[in-house]
C-alpha cells in the first residue's frame, strides 16, 4: 500500500496536475488572471488532466494547450467553476 505522503511511482505526466500530499490524491489547478482556480481532487491523473483541459477550453479557447482532444468534463467539476465563478 503506498503511503499518503509519497506520490505514486509515476510522476505527474500532465500539464496542470500535481499530486496532493495531505490528501493523497491528484489535484488539478490552472492559472487564471493572475490567481489559480482549483479544479479538484481525483484519484487518477488522467481524470485530473481531464478538468485541467476542460477549463483551459472554457477559459483559452481551442487554444489551450491541452493534454486531449475535447471531451466531456469529469463529473463534480461543473459545480466547482461555478462556485469560483468561472462558469
């Protein structure tokens, strides 16, 4: 069993996900006018990339860099942007 502390064995292959040491989960954050909006916390890095390129969408445009071509966005992220008023 891997401890809370330590990231997994993989390191963070994606833009805009770190891993959460109190919580022992991947966090998704990005860059917004200056501040970081938060997107969450998810126990998959890839679910975590996910909510990072669904917001640079809505925030960016097409042309956000992104780590996957456009899906849908992970579920409990809408409710997360409106809450932080990017939505």
């Amino acid at each position: 069993m891997v401890k809370r502390h330590q990231p997994p064995a993989d390191a963070p292959r994606y833009r805009g996900v770190c891993w959460h040491v109190r919580r022992g989960k991947w966090m998704a954050k990005i860059r917004n006018g200056g501040t970081y909006e938060y997107l969450g916390y998810y126990s998959d890095q890839e679910e975590a990339a996910r909510a990072w390129d669904y917001t640079a969408r809505l925030l960016r445009g097409d042309d956000g860099n992104c780590n996957f071509p456009p899906s849908t966005p992970p579920s409990g992220l809408i409710p997360i942007l409106q809450r932080q008023g990017v939505l």
